[in-house]
C-alpha cells in the first residue's frame, strides 16, 4: 500500500496585479513594513522560509529585480538558485516548457520568472506544481516593481489613496507603466500617461488613466514617474520618435520641470541625460535609491505571503499582519 | 480542379428535413442514392435530422508537402470529412511553395491515392510566395490550379497586384487575396485597442487589413476583374467591400468561425490558441462580420484550418505561430453560437457553407435535386458533444475551442457520391 500523501497545498501565484485586491495589496505593504522592521535590528536573516526553495528563472537581463529576490530569499531562509537563459539549456533550444518542468522535478516552492514574452509565468503555473512569481514578462506585467512603488511611494508622502501620479515616456513597451496604474487605481491613486503619441499605447486609458502628449500637464501631479527610454526601440525602421535628442527636448524630465514638493520615480536602469537629467537623478526629490530598497522587502514580503498561507503551521519568528 | 483518390460509388438512402436553400427545399424529403447520384426526392415522414448540401471550405492549409507532421492530404481530408466538407480548397504556402506546375502535379497525384473528400489546390499569385515574380498562372491552371493565392503573406506590391488581375483572365480561376499591409501589422500579435494595451501585446491595427482591402478593390474596379477577398476581420474592411459591391465590383469574401464567434477579449487568457492572422477584433467588428454573412456581402464562411504542431503552440503568446484549426468544429461552433441564439438563420448558415463558398471560388456547387452528384451531409441538430483533442482526425490540435460543450454534430458526410464519413 503506498503512504496517502496530505492533499497538495493550494497554490499562489503573483501573476498580474489584476489579480490583487486593495486587500492583498495593502496587506503585502503592512507584511513589507513588518519585515523592514525587523531587518533594522541585528539579525538580518528570518527563519520563516527555512527548508523552501526558491528558483529564480530569468530569461531576460536583470540586476536589480534578480538580486532582490535572491537576496530577499535567502534573509527569509529559503534556499535559492537562478538559473539565466544564458549559460542554460535555453541556449542549447530547450523549450520554456521542457525548462520549467525539469526546475519542477527539483520540487521548488516558488519559481520567479522573469521572460520577454507576455503570458510566459502563466505558461510555467501551468506546467509545474510550483508558486509562480511574475518578476516581468514582455510588456505586459512587472506586478512587484508596482508594489514596491507603492511601497516607496507611501513611505515618502504619508499616503496613496488621492495621489496624482505623472508616468512619462514610452508607455507603449513598459510593463511597469501597465502594472503601476493598476496598482495605483486599487489603492484609490490615479495617474496620468505623458510622452509621444508613438509611445502610447491605443486603448490604453480603459486600463482607468489619463492620457496626454504635453509634458506640462506633469506639473498637476504629485510624483513625476519618468519610463526609462528603452534605446533598443530606436533601431531602423522602428524609430518610434525622430530622434532621442528631440524627445529629451519635448520629454526630458529636467529639474525646470519638477515643481517644487513633487518627488521622481524612476524603475531603473536609468539613461541620465536621456528621459532624466543627472541633475534631477541626484536630487533629494528622486526616491530611486528609497526604490531599490523597498525592493528588497517588498519581495520578502510577496515570498513570505505566497509561501506562508499554504502552509500547516504558521510561523511565529515575526510579528505577521 | 477537385482531386480525390479513386474508387467507385455509393447507393444508399437518408432520409430528414431537407434544407437546401439554393434549390429552395425544406420538407421532410427521402433521399435516393444510386451509384453517386441523387435518383429520386420522395416526401418522407417527420424527422429530426437535417440533410443539406455538404459544405465547401475555400480555404485549408493541409500544410503538404513540407509538414506533414502537422497535416496530411489524408488527415486533412479526413478532418473535413467528419465536418461535413464535400470539397475544400488547399493554401500554397506549403514548403516548397505550390507555384509550379511540377509541384501541383505531385499534389494532384497524391490526393488521387490519398484525399477522402475532393480537394482543389490553390497555386501561388507569385514565385515562392515573395511578391515580385508573377507565377505561371495559365500553365498552373492547366495542370489544375483551382485558385491563385499568396495567402499568409500579402502581395505587397500593388504594381504586381495589378498585373495578377490583367493576367488571371488568361488563367481563367479565381484570385484570393490575404489583406495584410505588412508595415502596419508588423510586430503585431493581437489587434490593436484596450486588450492588446493592458497585454502588452504588439497591436496589429485594423487598418493593416482594411488598407490593403480599399487598394485590392480599387484596382479590380480600375481592372475590371472579379477577386476574392480570404478571412476578412475588421468592421472597415466590410464596409468598403460594401461599397464596392455596391458599385459593381465582382468582389466576394469570407470569414471564418472564429472571427464570427469570438472577440479579442478571448486573447486576455493569452492561451496560443486564440492567435490568428488576421487577429480577432473588437465586438463592433464582429457585428458588421455577422451583419455582413446575414445580408450575403460576406458570402461563404471559410475555416482558415491551420494545423500546428504542439510544441510550437506550447509557447507564450507572442512566440506562438498564427492559426487554428477548424474543419471538424465549424458547423457546430456557428450553430451554438450563431444560429441558436437568433443571430443567424439555419438555412442561411447553412448556405454561407455550402453555396456560398462553390460560387465564390468558382467550384461545382452541391445540389440537392435529381440527376446531380450527391453531396450531403447529415446533421443532429440535438447533439450535444464536448470538443475534445482525441477527437479529432486532424494531426493537430490547436482549436480554440478545446474543452468547449457545442450544440449540432455532422453524423454522415456523402462528397461526390460517396459515403466518405459516418459518426
């Protein structure tokens, strides 16, 4: 007679911010600033995770998003390991699919994808048994580059719900723009889409934003979120806007250009003196660096949450929301 | 220019309510078989089954030769059978291209062995499909050609598009075009508007469709020739077809299944199966496509069948290839969702599947009457049956409709006299 296994935990995922409520939503920022509280003190490293693992699967370039859920991973006590299309068996064809399901045999607890195709987490939820964490697929999702601006965002001003957010730049191929509103409209936020007609998607202001090609209407709102200008999209042929030299004329978010008491956002990696001046990138307005931070424990958080509800006790090291 | 494999003839006898809109029937008939021929129509008692003229799909990838892991003349044409096809019309984007008499040649050869249903193949507008070179068309249609197209790809170039109109009157078969102009589709996976831009996904404007549609038809007009335009998907597209219908252009058109059931809401699963070239559009555009079939300016209903091999569907969404496939789940896909809702009219469906597509491709036309070959397919408009990948005969399995219930299942399928599929 085999052994009856327990039935199989239910299985998390954070696939899309329109899979969150302003519940869960608020939730993971409480759980972050818990955590955040606790790595203030000496001991950097909690247990909660001890004896899950955590894979990191990335498909795309990646520094900061890659080494904050490493490095959120391991002060949880998870044991982790990314695996880069480069030097895999990616490189040699293997599938996604074949790929994902070969991680799957390893029995991981959270696999976090990060791929330049859209759909890709939904692809490796459906293929292996795992918790799967969407750290960016193609333009479509990057949800927890949105929580952690969320998170920044409320530790910097008080609050989120009646801020006016300005995101400017090319919209058209950034998943963080499309997470961010989302994310800003579940916590009673609204934001605002300025750059080029070229660079703004048609239809997306159904997803509840504005939408305007006047660099002027930023001065309304209380952060200027400013898009990194991705270089790659100005190759031959695929010239969205004449040259980088007028759209940092038209949208170049210069320190004329931030009113006093505004803050600036930027996702990273940033081209200064492209879509942000140097001058503005070092100034006490920007939350870059305030950013990355709350990547750190943003993620933790989203670990923690994925992996803690379906277990069978629930931890005790930390005060839990 | 319809091949199958050789063999004899059938006598048998169905009995149903007869629904052939083109011979203006519908009562309660018997239907008298002999050796492949329709002998006699006798008044029959009342029953459930609908027997109409088998359908014509003017538009299949049988994707031979090349990939015949995706697709045989034998599967294929099995597939069509169980959905009811007396006749389908093969694409040329096949690898090597059908645009030489010597490659027609051996398709014609091996469905003469292998093809359950007639089969018509389409050759090439151009030399291996790449828009510069026309085809030999009148040698191609010699040998058998039963249309020219370039289907998946468009011909770019509207000089070359000219010179196919003034040259088919030597070939003598239709032209079938694939609107697509590339600069605007380019990068795209999903048409563009509120879906593609919460997705992420690369918009594929409906101008890119309707553009190419205004100039092909205004070069028929200036010409003087009739064209037909392939899987039509967006409202602007309809509507200049309209117009030019209106004055005088011999133009005709289809759509397919899935542009008619589905929108592009369908995509937000981001399931490969829900990708198709053109890509489906919005409900205003689905309307005017209904609207369009219901009033006969769309008149034939084409599957666009387009087998895939799994693991290349397997894939996220924008890696994934265009194309579904559709042979087997055609007439049940629009009755649920067409006909029974009040949309569309049984005997109109019934029509846009059969008639329709014969005329429009200039194809012999199935009939229900004394005297002509028997092309019939039995339906149980009753059923209720689970689409299912075990199921199909097709090599492939990428429906969008997998996993579905639909109402209405082809029970017999009779192509030129031959009892060819019974469920």
């Amino acid at each position: 007679m085999p052994e009856l296994l327990p039935p199989a935990p239910p299985r998390r995922h954070l696939l899309s911010v329109r899979d969150l409520t302003r519940d869960d939503i608020e939730r993971l920022l409480k759980t972050a600033r818990s955590l955040s509280g606790s790595l203030e003190g000496q001991v950097k490293k909690l247990p909660t995770l001890r004896g899950s693992t955590v894979v990191n699967l990335f498909y795309e370039a990646s520094t900061r998003t890659l080494a904050s859920f490493e490095l959120a991973a391991k002060r949880l006590s998870a044991d982790t390991m990314s695996i880069r299309s480069s030097g895999s068996s990616a490189e040699k064809g293997e599938s996604l699919k074949d790929t994902a399901q070969t991680l799957a045999a390893y029995d991981p607890d959270v696999i976090v994808v990060r791929h330049p195709s859209a759909g890709a987490p939904q692809l490796v939820a459906r293929w292996t048994g795992a918790n799967v964490i969407n750290a960016g697929d193609g333009k479509h999702q990057h949800p927890t580059q949105a929580l952690l601006d969320l998170y920044a965002l409320e530790e910097a001003l008080g609050r989120l719900e009646g801020l006016h957010v300005a995101i400017v730049g090319d919209v058209l191929h950034s998943r963080v723009a499309r997470s961010l509103v989302q994310a800003l409209g579940l916590v009673g936020a609204h934001s605002t889409l300025i750059g080029p007609p070229t660079l703004i998607p048609r239809g997306i202001e159904a997803l509840g934003c504005e939408v305007s090609s006047d660099i002027a209407d930023a001065a309304a709102a209380d952060v200027v979120y400013v898009l990194r200008m991705q270089q790659e999209r100005m190759a031959a042929g695929e010239a969205f806007v004449p040259s980088l030299r007028e759209y940092t004329a038209l949208y170049g978010i210069t320190p004329e250009r931030v009113r006093p008491g505004q803050v600036v956002m930027h996702p990273g990696p940033m081209n200064r003196g492209v879509e942000i001046d140097p001058r503005v990138a070092d100034s006490e307005a920007a939350l870059v660096t305030d950013q990355v931070r709350a990547g750190l424990v943003v993620r933790m958080a989203v670990l923690y949450d994925l992996s803690t509800v379906a277990r069978v006790s629930a931890p005790v090291a930390m005060e839990v929301a | 220019m319809l091949f199958c494999r050789n063999g004899g003839s059938d006598s048998l006898t169905l009995e149903g309510r007869v629904v052939a809109p083109a011979q203006g029937i519908d009562e309660c008939l018997r239907i008298t078989v002999t050796d492949g021929v329709i002998s006699a129509l006798e008044s029959a008692i009342a029953n459930p089954l609908v027997i109409a003229p088998a359908f014509v799909d003017p538009h299949v990838h049988l994707r031979t030769p090349g990939r015949e892991d995706e697709e045989t003349l034998r599967s294929g044409t099995e597939a069509a059978a169980a959905g009811g096809y007396c006749a389908i019309l093969a694409m040329p984007n096949t690898e090597p291209v059908v645009d030489s008499a010597s490659v027609l040649g051996s398709l014609v050869a091996r469905s003469r062995s292998e093809a359950v249903v007639p089969t018509g193949f389409m050759a090439a507008i151009s030399k291996r499909q790449e828009g510069e070179e026309l085809s030999e068309l009148a040698e191609l249609a010699a040998a058998g050609a039963a249309a020219f197209t370039d289907d998946g790809r468009p011909v770019v170039s509207a000089g070359l598009m000219r010179r196919a109109l003034q040259y088919s009157a030597l070939a003598g078969r239709p032209l079938a075009l694939h609107c697509e102009e590339p600069t605007l589709s380019r990068g795209g996976h999903a048409h563009e508007g509120e879906v593609s831009a919460e997705l992420g996904l690369g918009p594929y404007p409906s101008t890119a469709e309707s553009l190419m549609v205004e100039r092909d038809l205004a070069l028929a007009a200036a010409e003087d020739r009739p064209l037909h335009l392939m899987h039509l998907s967006a409202r602007e597209s309809v509507a200049a077809l309209r117009r030019a219908r209106a004055d005088g252009v011999a133009a005709t058109a289809e759509t397919t299944p899935h542009h008619l059931c589905l929108t592009d809401e369908a995509v937000r699963s981001l399931d490969p199966n829900l990708k198709m070239n053109p890509p489906l559009r919005g409900h205003e555009d689905r309307r005017a496509l209904r609207d369009a079939l219901r009033d006969g300016t769309i008149g034939a209903v084409a599957t666009d069948h387009a087998p895939h091999a799994r693991h290349e569907k397997d894939v996220p969404f924008e890696e994934a290839p265009f194309g579904v496939i559709g042979l087997e789940t055609a007439f049940a896909s629009l009755y649920t969702q067409l006909v029974i809702p009040g949309e569309l009219p049984l005997e109109t469906l019934l029509e846009r599947m059969s008639t329709g597509p014969a005329r429009a491709l200039r194809v012999p036309e199935p009939r229900i009457e004394v005297g002509a070959r028997a092309n019939l397919v039995v339906l149980d408009l009753e059923a209720r049956w689970q689409v299912a990948e075990a199921g199909f005969r097709s090599l492939s399995a990428n429906s969008w409709l997998l996993g579905q219930m639909l109402r209405g299942r082809v029970l017999r399928t009779v192509a030129d006299g031959r009892e060819v599929f019974s469920a």
